[in-house]
C-alpha cells in the first residue's frame, strides 16, 4: 500500500471529516497538476530560464545585458523565483511573454486532460470550497465537468478579490478562490515580485487579512500539492505562517524528510504521509495514493452511529423528465409529491441527505417540486401524510406551522418547510437535523418537546404532537409580574429540560433557546403562580438543533433576536464548532436576563 491507513493523523482527519463539525476546505498546489504535463513553479523557472538561454544571442551577450543574464541565472538557481521573473521580465519582455503564452495558451490548457484528483476533491460530499496557487484553471474546469449546468455554479475568485467571495463563502457556495490568478486572465497573475507585492498590499489590508485568517481559525484545511514549508512560492503561505495559523491543519505530502517532520511537529502541522508510486516508464505517479488517501476520507464513517429517521418508501427506477412532471401536476399533484419523495429517500440513503446528488436534484426537478408541495386548506392541499390541516398557525419566511387531525381525529401539529427555503442547502439540512432531534427526544426520560409522529421529503415536513400551552414570550407580555414573582421555579424548571436534552439518547443541543420557543404545558393566562412553578416545559422550533450524530451547517440566525445568540452563532452559517453545551447555557442566560 503506498500510504500508511493507521497514521495516527489519517485516522483523526477521517473523524473530523465524517463527524464535519468543521468545514473541510482544501489549499492546492502545482503538484496535483504537475502528471498532466502543467510545470510547477520551479519547473517553469527551468523552462523559461533554458528558452532564454538557447534563444539568446551569444554576441549579444555583453555589458549590461550580460551581467543582467548571470543576475538572472544566479536567481534561478539560488532558487529565488521572484528575484528570476522579475529580472526575465524586465531585460527579455518577449521571451518572457512568448514562453508564458506558450505554456498556458488556450489552446493548450483546453485540451488538457483533468486531474482525477481535483475531481475526486469536488465529488467529496462534504468539500464545496478550494483554495489554489494553480494559475491553469483545471481546478475549475474539473468542477463544471464534475457537475453539470444544472447543479450550483461555481464561483470564482482572483488572489486580489478574495474578500468579494465572503457572502459565498459563509454560505458554503462552491467556491474557488485563485490566490495566484488564472491563465485567462494576465492581470490577475502573481508571479514576479511587483506582483507579489500587490498581492501583499491587499493582504495588509485589514478585511483582505482578517478573512483568511478566518479561515484557517475556523475550518479545517488540507493542503496538497504544495510544499507549506516553501513560504517563497506565495505570500499567503508566507502570511500564514508568520500568523501561526497551520496549527492542527493537515498536509498530505510524499517522503516527508526528518527535517519537515520535525518542523511540522512544532508548528502543530498533522502530516499524512505516502510513498508515490512509479508507472511503466519509470515516471513519478501521485495521483494514484492521493485518490487512494481521499478515499479513505470519503467512505470513513464516525464510530457514532449515522442519524436514522424512520425510512420512507423509495423508488429507483428513473423519473419523467421535469417538464412532464410538472404537466403531470396539474392532473394528479399527490401522485407527483410521491414520486419525488420516493426519489429523494433513494438518493438519500444511498449517498446522504446531505449529498451533492440529492442538491442536483432538487434544482433539476424544483418547479415539480415545489407545485407538488402547496399546503392549505382546500381539498388535496389539505393532505399531507394521514393527516389534513386544518388551519394555520403561523408563518414564516422560512417555514409555517398548520394545526391538524390525525386519522384518529386527534389533533396534531404540521411544520413545513417553505419552498424558497427548500431550495437552500442549508435550511434544508437545519430542518431535517430539527427532525431528527425531535425524533431522539421521543425517549427521553421526561416530555422536553413535541413527540415526533412522522415527516415527509415532499413537502419537506414534520408531523407532531401538540401541545397545549403558552410560550413565556406571550405569558410575559400579557402578565410580567407572575414570571418575575416565580422565575427561579421556573428557570428551574427550563434548566432540568434543557438537562434532559443534553443528556438525552442523541445528546440534543437546542441552539435557539429564547422565550418564543418555550411552552409552558397547559398554562395560561391567568394562571397563577403554583400553576407556573409545576407546569411542564416544552421546547419548540428545532431547526438550529444539533445532536451527537449531525453534520454539516445550521441555518443563520434571526437578525432581530440576535441578542439571545452566542457570538459563535452570529455568521452567516454556524462554522465554530456546534457540539458544545455552551451554546445553550449562553442563551440561558440571556433569557434569565
């Protein structure tokens, strides 16, 4: 085996990545590109120092222009490549141009096949974002190859315009971040030291600086194809030692030497080490352990048990095309809702609700889907599941609750989710893990929350207990002095209830603790006191839950209840880690306030 499967570093890469408390974020250099033929840094200082060698005129070689070519020469080979492009640049302009042109036209890199690496990196389930030094393109073109037009466009970004990319990127958009630039656009280029240093000047810039720190402080980032010790060939690599920041990231590097093992123990580097292997010819071949390696990563799965929700049925078979389905809506819209929810429990247990299929789908089919979905109270809207809503109880931009009767003729509960948030990845993920929540907190030693009854994948919905109650909000607007002659029984009360979450089968973090979502069980206005000190308290709205066995990103927070939220809620996508009860007793105690 080229690599070994029981490094120490390999196993903790392959929890982190399963359990995706963090985002993976990959940093990619020349070295992934360098099997299809596209030269590395210094590879190209050789290419371009030979072309100027051999095409300069020996009888023109004097004076100043001679000892221009031994300056040049002794920067190439004292491995100084800023000092070399700069010095090519400015005393052979057209050898510079015509080598450069030569090596990246388009024509050329067209044509070019696409590493399977950058392939296997986009296909990963939970890697949506690179970073790159690579000037070729491959990386962006292996992604439009990857996923057809259909699915999320990538989006791309030069090395001086990295800061445009932030709204992309706290919503985990595909992104591609071209630290160097891109062959098709010269300007964007970094390669001589003028340019370095424009690319420095925006890096002091204080938004420029502060978001790539951020994300080294809050993802984990895997470099390969790069030499992270090489801080010559990037300022950003150069920056970001200086910062300390590789601390407890990963570098998957080939016959690492005792003295970058010795140095990545110090700096806190966790280093995954393969052997490449050699083809017919005798030739350096990478690829092949790197896939191996990214493999591994993929198909690892936590030791934690996969989230499970009762399984729903399923079909296999191929779908209309969306066009007919949505024509099929206006003749039969139960018959298409089913068809689709089958489709997306398929696709769900074989790659994960979470998966890149499941996102392609649900932009491929989302008219079909989101006609088949309508809920409301006239016949057939009123359906969903054994159950008809009967009237609404409230709305939202993202969701709407709706009062319901069972087949029993027991009242029950509806949440869906909306159809413009359906189309978001993560509301969609938020409300599924809510579901799950509810669905662990069904055997929990004491009623902490609705009991889950069913859920549905089209309508994306939850079916649920009822429960009959007041929120705090709405019992302290109406009488502030019998919460406040009784809030320590009551704080009490919600204290053992958030208690009973945290210690519950799947370890449930609410995350969204505040008056509106806490039911006082059979209490209402009027109430007195006694009453409110033994009523039971119900937690309600679990889409910014988590629990021992999620993944992925929580949806963002209220803009105008942002006060109850703790500061590693306040982005655009929850990206600190979510798996800590310190999220709760931070939101206690902004209630008690």
């Amino acid at each position: 085996m080229p690599y070994e499967f029981d490094q120490a570093n390999l196993k903790l890469l392959k929890k982190q990545y399963a359990e995706a408390t963090r985002r993976t974020i990959f940093f990619t250099g020349a070295g992934c590109s360098a099997e299809v033929g596209i030269p590395t840094w210094n590879g190209l200082a050789k290419g371009l120092f030979n072309y100027i060698d051999e095409n300069t005129p020996s009888s023109v070689l004097q004076g100043d222009l001679l000892d221009a070519f031994h300056d040049t020469e002794e920067a190439y080979k004292s491995g100084d490549y800023w000092r070399f492009f700069d010095l090519a640049e400015s005393k052979w302009s057209q050898f510079y141009e015509d080598y450069l042109e030569q090596r990246f036209s388009h024509e050329y890199l067209n044509s070019c096949p696409i590493p399977k690496v950058y392939t296997a990196i986009w296909r990963m389930r939970n890697v949506g974002q690179v970073l790159t030094l690579n000037i070729d393109g491959l990386l962006g073109k292996a992604y439009r190859e990857a996923f057809p037009a259909s699915q999320e466009s990538l989006m791309e970004f030069p090395g001086t315009s990295v800061t445009d990319s932030r709204s992309y990127f706290d919503r985990n958009h595909p992104l591609l971040l071209n630290l160097h630039g891109t062959y098709s656009m010269r300007s964007s280029w970094v390669m001589k030291e003028a340019e370095r240093e424009r690319l420095f000047s925006s890096f002091d810039n204080g938004n420029y600086r502060n978001f790539i720190k951020s994300i080294f402080e809050r993802h984990n980032v895997i470099f390969l194809g790069v030499n992270i010790r090489d801080v010559a060939i990037s300022p950003i690599i150069e920056q970001i030692s200086e910062d300390k920041l590789f601390q407890n990231h990963y570098w998957i590097t080939s016959d690492v030497s005792t003295d970058d093992y010795t140095w990545a123990q110090q700096n806190g580097v966790r280093v995954i080490n393969y052997t490449p292997e050699l083809d017919d010819a005798g030739s350096r071949v990478d690829s092949k352990a790197i896939l191996s390696i990214l493999d591994d990563v993929e198909k690892y799965r936590s030791f934690d048990e996969d989230a499970v929700l009762p399984e729903l049925p399923c079909a296999d078979a191929a779908l209309a095309k969306p066009q007919e389905l949505l024509q099929e809506c206006g003749i039969d819209r139960l018959s298409v809702r089913k068809k689709l929810s089958q489709r997306i429990e398929a696709l769900g247990r074989e790659n994960g609700f979470d998966s890149k299929s499941i996102n392609a789908f649900i932009r491929e089919y989302s008219l079909a889907i989101e006609q088949s979905s309508m809920i409301g109270l006239m016949p057939t809207y009123d359906s969903i599941e054994s159950a008809k809503v009967t009237s609404e109880i409230s709305t939202s931009n993202s969701s709407n609750v709706w009062l319901g009767l069972d087949a029993d003729q027991e009242m029950i509960c509806v949440k869906s989710l909306s159809s413009q948030a359906f189309k978001d990845r993560v509301e969609r993920e938020s409300f599924r893990r809510g579901v799950e929540s509810l669905f662990y907190l069904n055997n929990c030693n004491q009623p902490v929350a609705p009991k889950y009854l069913f859920h549905t994948n089209v309508p994306m919905s939850v079916g649920m207990e009822y429960v009959p109650g007041t929120t705090v909000n709405d019992l302290f607007e109406s009488d502030r002095h019998i919460i406040r002659d009784n809030w320590l029984d009551l704080a009490l009360s919600v204290f053992r209830a958030v208690l009973a979450c945290h210690t519950s089968e799947g370890g449930v973090l609410h995350r969204d603790l505040k008056p509106k979502n806490i039911i006082l069980e059979d209490i209402y206005f009027g109430a007195d006191g006694h009453e409110i000190a033994n009523s039971n308290v119900r937690f309600i709205n679990f889409d910014m839950s988590w629990h021992k066995f999620s993944s992925g990103n929580t949806k963002s927070v209220a803009a105008d209840e942002v006060g109850y939220y703790a500061p590693e809620q306040r982005v655009a996508t929850n990206v600190g880690t979510p798996r800590s009860a310190k999220t709760d007793v931070y939101m206690l105690g902004m209630v008690m306030v």
